[in-house]
C-alpha cells in the first residue's frame, strides 16, 4: 500500500470538484451546441423531402413531384381496391338474386 500522508497538495478535493464541474459545464455546452447544429440539418432536410416527396412543392420546371416509390403504392393500392371492391360488389349482387329482392325494395 502507498502512505500519502508525505504529499501535501496546494489545492483540495473540493477545488479539484469545482474545477472538474466548470471543465464539463464549458465542453458540455459546446457538444450540445454542435448536436443542436446536427439536429437542426437534419430535420430541415427531413421537412424539405416531406414537402418535395408529397408534391405540395413543384420544382424548377414548375412539375410536382411524385416518387416511384409513391406511385407503385399508389398503383398497388387502386389495384387491389378495385379487385376487392369489385369481388364483393359481385358476391353482394349473387345473395340479393338468390334472395329474391329487387335493388329498390328498401326504398
């Protein structure tokens, strides 16, 4: 074991605390100062794609903009809206023949 009780030091613990606070308060700042610039960026470039992508925004040549990824959804989704609207549309008509009513029967 190592006796300390020889070594005598011009400052104290409580003033090496101190100093270690300020030292993290003045770096601290600074990172938090750099992660606001990153966060700042990338959330200015995430607002102006969301604006661009969704077509509110025209660009150069005064066009909106539609992705390709947008237009396959778009595509896939009329697709299988009309093929499952038509499926039932057509199952809805076979139990209303078999059943005898007439479409203005409600009425």
């Amino acid at each position: 074991m190592i006796d300390f009780a020889g070594i005598s030091l011009p400052f104290s613990a409580n003033d090496l605390l101190i100093a270690g606070v300020r030292l993290l308060a003045i770096v601290g700042g600074l990172i938090l100062l750099q992660m606001s610039f990153n966060i700042f960026a990338k959330l200015s470039n995430l607002i102006n794609n969301a604006l661009y992508y969704s077509g509110r925004v025209k660009n150069e040549y005064g066009e909106r903009h539609v992705s390709p990824w947008k237009e396959k959804v778009m595509q896939f989704n009329n697709e299988t809206y009309h093929k499952v609207f038509n499926r039932k549309e057509y199952k809805r008509w076979q139990e209303y023949e078999k059943s005898g009513k007439k479409w203005y029967d409600h009425l």
